[in-house]
C-alpha cells in the first residue's frame, strides 16, 4: 500500500478533513457578521473570509498528501487571524485549532495502533 493511501485509510484524515470542512462553513457565516456588524467592506470580508472558506475546503481534499497536515496547521492560525476582522473569531480559530491538534494527535495514536 502506498503512503498516500495509507493515510487516506487513517481515521484521523476523516477526523482532519470534518474539522477544515466545518471550519469553512463557519468562516463563511463569518462574512456577513463582518460586514453587517463590524463595518468592514464587502471586497475584503469576502475575500479574506471567502478565500480562507475556500482553502479549508481544498485543503480537506489535499489531506492525503504528506505536506497537507503542516500546511493545514497554518491555515489554522489564519482562521485565528480573521479575529482582527471578526473578533469571535480569536475563541472560534481556536477552538478549530484545538479539534485540528486533537485529530492529530488521534491520529499519531491510530498510526501506532495499526502498526501493532
């Protein structure tokens, strides 16, 4: 079995991709909040919001590669950031940060199991 699959069969890439996967839905809900009740302007909430919506989706897709779980990591303190836009963003990035870091580890624990 080649790496790729071996970690697509890991439990914790499902546990990875619902997190990215409910993550996005809720930076998109972002964007109305920092338009309506922040004042920011439509260009930059939604591209800012929108983008990072995005790339949590793609990045669900692109779990399986080895690179994908570090480059998640990343966009997980970006989530964080849009708290300077949305500022119930900086408890909602880390809750998200601590479900990504949990199905990490879930996931490290998984690995080992296997290999027993």
């Amino acid at each position: 079995m080649s790496a790729a699959a071996e970690r697509a069969a890991n439990p914790a890439v499902r546990l990875l991709s619902a997190v990215l996967g409910c993550e996005a839905i809720v930076i998109a809900l972002a964007i109305p909040v920092a338009i309506t009740v922040m004042k920011v302007d439509a260009a930059v909430a939604g591209g800012v919001c929108g983008g990072l919506a995005v790339a949590c989706l793609l990045m669900a897709g692109l779990l399986r590669f080895s690179w994908a779980v570090p480059a998640g990591t990343v966009l997980q303190v970006l989530v964080i950031a849009v708290g300077f836009m949305v500022p119930s963003m900086f408890f909602l990035g880390v809750v998200f940060g601590a479900l990504w870091g949990t199905a990490i580890w879930l996931g490290r624990k998984a690995a080992r199991a296997q290999e027993r």
